[in-house]
C-alpha cells in the first residue's frame, strides 16, 4: 500500500481482485473502512511457558522444545497424508500431527534439531498427548529467552474468516492496512465521537482503539478498545434515531381528540369489564399524542394477553369520533380476520353504523384483504373512499394503489417486525397528512432492543394481565425417553375436553407435499439460534461419523418436523379417536381458515391442529390447553406467544412442549427455561442471547449487513442509554450537525440507502 487509502475506497484497488473478491462475496467486505471494522472475534492467548512433562489436557499451552523426529505417513491407500513430529525438552516429549495442507510446510521447516515454540490445545491419541496443528514458530541462535516470552504471551487475533479465507490471511491484510494508516498520522480517518463526549468518557482516541483491538499487547488493551468501540457504534445509531424523532416532530398532522359522549364513551360504557390500570395508564399516553399537531409515533408492547387490542381499538374509535378514519394492518389474513371478528364482537351494534339496527353513534368496520370476492371488495372499498366505514381491518391488500380513504387518521401496525417499511410507509402515505402510527408487537421486548431498534418510537409497555385470566401451567414431555408421558398428555387433553374445554395441538409443518416450508416456524432453534449447540452437535457428529454413532439429539434433528396433516390423522384414529378434530394452517383458502376459526371459537371443534397461524391475536377463551409437538424446532419468543392462545378465561391453562431432545442438551435447556418461567420480557432476553445481533437490527427486513460488531444489545444496556442521552441532547441543540461535520461523515456511511429505510418507521 504505497498510498493513502480513503476509508471508502474499494478492496480490490488496495488488496488484489481475488482476495478483495473473496471477502466481498463471503465476508460482505467491500471498502478499506470494512475491513478496518472487521474486529477479531476472539484472540488465541499462548499462555505461559510449560513444561512437556507438566502438560494439562484439554488446555491450551505453550511449549519451546527441539524437534527430535519427524515422519509423514500415509493413509487411505496411499491417497492422503500425515506428519508427525516429535518434540523433546528435556523433560518430556510430545507428538504433534498435521494433516491435509498443512504437512507440506511444516515438513519444510520442522527438521530433526530445530528449536521453536508451538502453541496448541493439548489432545491425547492412543495413549500419547499431541498437538493437533499447533501454532509455531522456529527460533534462531540468537534468539534468546526475551524472545521466547514475547512470543508465548502474544496475543492472536483470530477473525470472523471463511473456508476461502483463513484467519491469518485477513490478519495480515488488516496489519499492512493499519502499518500504512499509522505510517501516514491516520489520514482520512474519521472519528464520529465529539471531542467533549470522549474526553468526558474517558474513552480513547480511535486510532489508539483501533490498534489494540487488531494488535493489543494485553487484555487491558482489548477491554480499552471494546468500550471506545462501543460507544461508536451506540451513539451513530442513536443520533440515528434521534434526528428520525426531531423530524418526525416537525411534520404536521391533524389532532384527533375523542368527541364528549361520542363513540369512545359509548363503547367504554358498553364494556362487560375494568380496564386495568395499565390499558388506562397507556390510553392516556395515547390519547395524549393523537391531541398534538404533529403525528403520533408510539410502540405499543406487552405481555401475551394483556389486552393491547383493546387499547389500540380505542385509540381508533377516538380518531373516528374526531371524523378521522382507522387502519389496522395485520400479517396474515387468519389474523386479520381474527382482529375484525373481535373487534365487530366487542362494538356489537357501534359496529354497524348505517346500517339498519346499527347504533346512532356507530360506524362501519370492514375487513379487506386480497382473496376477498370482488363484490365484497367493492363494497369495502367504497365504504373507505366515502368515509362510510370509520374503521378498517386488512393485510397487505390496505397498500395497494386502488385503495383510497376519506380520511386516514391513524394507522394501527399488528405485528411490526413481519412488515416491510415500504408497506408500512406505503399506508401511511394515503393520509391527507401524515396520519398518527401506532406500532404494536405480541413480542415483549427487552429495554435495550427497544432503545436499539425502536429507538425514534415513543414506548407504551403493558405487563399487568387483566383481571380473570388464569394462570398456565407448563411441562416440558421427553417424548423419546419416557414414551408414556406423551400417552399421558393426550390423556390430559381428553380430561380437558370432557370438562367442557377445548384445545390446541401446534406442529412444524403442514405435512403436503407442495410448499412444505409454507408454515415453517420463524426464528426456529435451528434455523437461527447457532449459539444453542446445534451446529456444534451436528459438527462433532460429522467428525466422529467414521468410529462412533451420531448422537440422540443429531438423530432427533435429522428426523423432519413432525406435520399437521400426519399428526391430526394419527390423532383422529388414535389416542383422540370420537373427538372432534380439526386442522388449520396457511395454504388452506381463506373461506375455509375462517370457517375453521369459526367454529372452533363457537365450541363446535374440540381440538384444533394447526401451525403457527394461531400464534397471535387467536383468543378463544374456552381453549385450556396446548400441545406443541417438536417443539425444539420453535424460538424461545414464538413458544412463548402459541402458550399465550391457552388461559385466556377463567380455567387455568395448560401448555406441554412435546420434544425428542436429550436430557441436558441445549434444546431441552430451551424448553426448560419457558416451561420455567412466564415472564415474557425475562424469556425475550433469553431468546436474543441465543440470536445473532443482525437478527435484532432486522437484518433480514432491510438486507443491510448489521453494523453492530462490539455492541452488544442485551450486556451494554449502560452504553446504549447513555448513548441515547447524549445523542438527543447533541441532535436537539444541532439538529442538521452542522458543528459536528465528522458525526455527519460518519452517520451518511452508516445511514446506507437500504439502512434509512429500515430506520425510516416514520
């Protein structure tokens, strides 16, 4: 690197085209500015120097010993090979073998005599302690014992790599780009932290950080440069946020106060109930937004069942007594079918608003969605432009162009992380101003992942239950090691249907041939929790496959997902054979879904075996029990939402997680941990401690590659909310940054076309 490389310069213009290639294509590193950020993931620590006669097993040493023997053998007929050496101290000896590749240069260099130091895990084959490709390095005569201890207590990065790329490769490459950066007084780095902040911090400078996370000498040295690197990344995405909210505040909108004695009273003195003081304390924050001039932007979270659709109905109802109109946006048509029947239920005749029996101070509530007739959608779409229907209930068919309101009000978002912001932005823009957006999510969320990913929302958290519901009991069944405790759960769902109750059975998959992955549970373990020791089970297995059997939970896993279909015929002629079973799942035609729900709701279904479809906004309260078979293969959140369709009267609920996983594996852990506990926020942590951070940025809605890579949203809680502090205080006394043209720079490269419009909920 013979000049100085701009940040935002291409890889390939300073690497070569090849290795610029491989890590564009399997690293997503494109610019020298990527790879400067690509810190190591952990750092090989040599160790102190030991002894070949003290060698501990199991741990990573580092010895200096004299090459007595070396020898390459070969096996499999000849067609591969491997060497082994032998080392000798004085003290003891120890063998260390290479394979594939790595026997060609070692051979070269590690010749009988030869002094060096080799790093390793200590392993043990037939009854002889080895190193299996150690870390090494010869020494010459004149290295004498500082070198020696320099070397064995280095730390080594070891980076995020690939099988085209090693570690070492990338750590060269990143070491000459910083040897030219630090040759050069750091030119062109651009430090988005003001001054005042990171020196008020006590944080380093970012040249000093970035040297000792790709070169630190100590573990000081990394902890130094982790918390500097940190605060990069909160406060960019902070400042992010806390301008979306400073604009969003300056946008106009229409106020949308209740009418005395309008809709909204008449509905809340209709109510068979109290609300608890939570909806109350909630409504209040809400009704106080959609009062203002400038548009509502507000989160709406809680537990499973505490009630938000009750409070999000009467935040419309008050818009459509202020002449405004309501949309619902819901996911699936199952949910937004589900949301108008409620909704019509709890409104009874104020849901009929000119219509004959309707209420004089009722409006119409329609449901639109895409598979509906076309005289039915003409209909509805005709209440909407007329402003006949104050309140509206759909899925994605409420965006398309055809669709026209009198007057939007406020938009309503079930299920806010299954919506692109296109669509969302796409409702919103029917308004005649920008209308008032309520997000709501079935998902408790921890305070972090709230500041971190909704941070230019508003937060309204319910996680007090209304009155009467009833606790749920949980029980993870080992269908596999004890095979009568699955006899006994469907003995429990004919206790609960005999007594008058009804239940659900949930699988994996639908079970036809065609579309197979159609109700594959989102966020399942296996699809995206690595960190639950899956893959590392499945690894192990591959490696022993050649002397040993796979293990019982590689075999469980191995097995496909058990299949609505399969599953409801087997329990139809088995153990829940003369009771009235049903199925329900996506790629049923929306007349028969909704006929389906119908009738299980009306008690005319005792068992219903479904996919995740009924995973929210489902509420039939004489269903008491559930039974999700492989439910292993489900995320920790989505076990926890399917457990929230039980006990929602007033007969205690009972969920049994079916699983073929192992005592003690990390799977059966999982469903220990909610069989534990409902407490949704404290599961929710458990679940993004599974995930990867990209999963909690919407890695997978915006197609961005996370930009959190020290950051962590669930340990550095301090940082981020301290972050957030400073971050509006510096956006609400500059909010263009006109004074801090480095923070700028900074937040243009973060804010990538498709990452502003993941942040763009506004």
């Amino acid at each position: 690197m013979d000049c100085v490389p701009a940040l935002d310069e291409p890889l390939k213009k300073v690497l070569g085209g090849n290795t610029a290639k491989v890590m564009a294509d399997h690293l997503d590193l494109h610019t020298v500015g990527d790879l400067l950020h690509h810190y190591p993931r952990r750092y090989a620590e040599r160790g102190e120097l030991t002894r070949l006669a003290d060698l501990p097993l199991d741990e990573h040493v580092t010895v200096v010993a004299q090459v007595a023997d070396a020898r390459v053998h070969k096996f499999d007929r000849g067609t591969k090979q491997r060497l082994e050496v032998t080392l000798t101290d004085g003290s003891g000896r120890l063998r260390l073998v290479f394979f594939g590749r790595g026997v060609y240069g070692a051979q070269k260099e590690l010749l009988p005599g030869r002094r060096g130091m080799f790093a390793g895990k200590v392993g043990v084959f037939r009854n002889v302690r080895q190193l299996a490709h150690p870390a090494y390095e010869m020494l010459g005569k004149e290295d004498g014992a500082a070198a020696v201890e320099a070397w064995a207590n280095q730390l080594r990065p070891l980076y995020p790599a690939c099988a085209q790329l090693e570690s070492w490769k990338i750590e060269k490459a990143v070491g000459a780009l910083l040897d030219t950066l630090e040759a050069t007084g750091w030119e062109g780095l651009v430090d988005p932290l003001p001054e005042s902040l990171r020196l008020g911090r006590g944080l380093a400078e970012l040249p000093e950080a970035l040297l000792k996370i790709h070169r630190p000498r100590t573990k000081a040295d990394i902890a130094a440069a982790r918390d500097r690197l940190k605060w990069d990344e909160a406060f960019v995405l902070q400042v992010a946020l806390a301008r979306r909210r400073h604009t969003d505040a300056q946008l106009p909108a229409v106020p949308r106060a209740p009418a005395e004695g309008g809709l909204l009273d008449a509905f809340d003195a209709r109510l068979p109930f109290t609300l608890t003081d939570g909806q109350r304390g909630v409504s209040r924050e809400i009704f106080a937004d959609l009062a203002t001039e400038h548009p509502m932007h507000r989160l709406l979270q809680g537990e499973v069942g505490s009630g938000k659709t009750m409070v999000a109905l009467r935040a419309m109802l008050g818009v459509v007594d202020s002449g405004g109109q309501a949309a619902m946006l819901a996911p699936t048509e199952v949910l937004a079918q589900q949301h108008h029947r409620s909704i019509t239920e709890m409104m009874g005749d104020l849901a009929e608003g000119g219509m004959l029996g309707g209420a004089e101070l009722g409006t119409k509530v329609v449901l639109l969605t895409g598979s509906m007739g076309a005289a039915a959608r003409r209909q509805a779409l005709l209440d909407l432009v007329t402003g006949e229907a104050g309140i509206v209930v759909g899925t994605h068919a409420l965006i398309e162009d055809k669709v026209q309101f009198h007057d939007l009000g406020l938009v309503v978002v079930d299920e806010q992380h299954r919506f692109g912001v296109e669509q969302r932005d796409a409702l919103r823009s029917k308004g005649k101003q920008p209308p008032h957006l309520l997000v709501m999510t079935a998902t408790p969320i921890p305070r972090t992942v709230a500041m971190t990913v909704f941070g230019d929302l508003e937060t309204s958290v319910l996680d007090q239950l209304p009155a009467g519901r009833s606790p749920i009991a949980s029980h993870v069944v080992p269908a596999k090691d004890k095979p009568h405790f699955l006899a006994r759960a469907w003995e429990r769902v004919r206790e609960e249907v005999a007594a008058g109750h009804q239940a659900y059975v949930v699988c994996p998959r639908i079970g036809d041939e065609m579309g197979e992955e159609a109700d594959e549970p989102k966020g399942a373990a296996r699809a995206s929790a690595p960190s639950s020791g899956r893959a590392s089970a499945k690894s192990a297995a591959k490696t022993s496959a050649e002397s040993a059997a796979k293990s019982p939970e590689d075999e469980a896993e191995k097995r496909p997902p058990l299949a609505v279909l399969d599953v409801a015929e087997q329990l139809a002629r088995g153990p829940l054979r003369d009771l009235r079973v049903e199925v329900l799942h996506g790629r049923m035609q929306p007349e028969a879904k909704d006929d389906v729900m119908r009738r299980f709701a009306a008690g005319e279904v005792d068992v219903l075996v479904a996919t995740t479809v009924i995973e929210v906004g489902v509420n039939v309260p004489n269903a008491t029990a559930m039974v999700i078979m492989d439910a292993d293969r489900f995320g920790v959140s989505q076990l926890h939402q399917l457990r929230g369709r039980v006990g929602r009267g007033s007969a205690p609920g009972l969920c049994l997680l079916v699983t073929e996983m192992p005592e003690g594996s990390p799977a059966r852990a999982r469903l220990g941990a909610v069989a534990a506990t409902l407490d949704g926020f404290e599961l929710s942590r458990i679940d993004l401690e599974q995930r990867r951070e990209g999963d909690v940025l919407g890695q997978a809605q915006s197609g961005a590659r996370s930009s959190l890579r020290v950051l962590a949203v669930i340990d550095d809680e301090e940082v981020i909310a301290a972050a957030r502090e400073e971050a509006t205080a510096l956006v609400a006394a500059d909010p263009e940054l006109t004074g801090y043209p480095e923070l700028r720079t900074a937040l243009d490269a973060f804010l990538d076309e498709e990452r502003e419009e993941y942040l763009d909920k506004g």
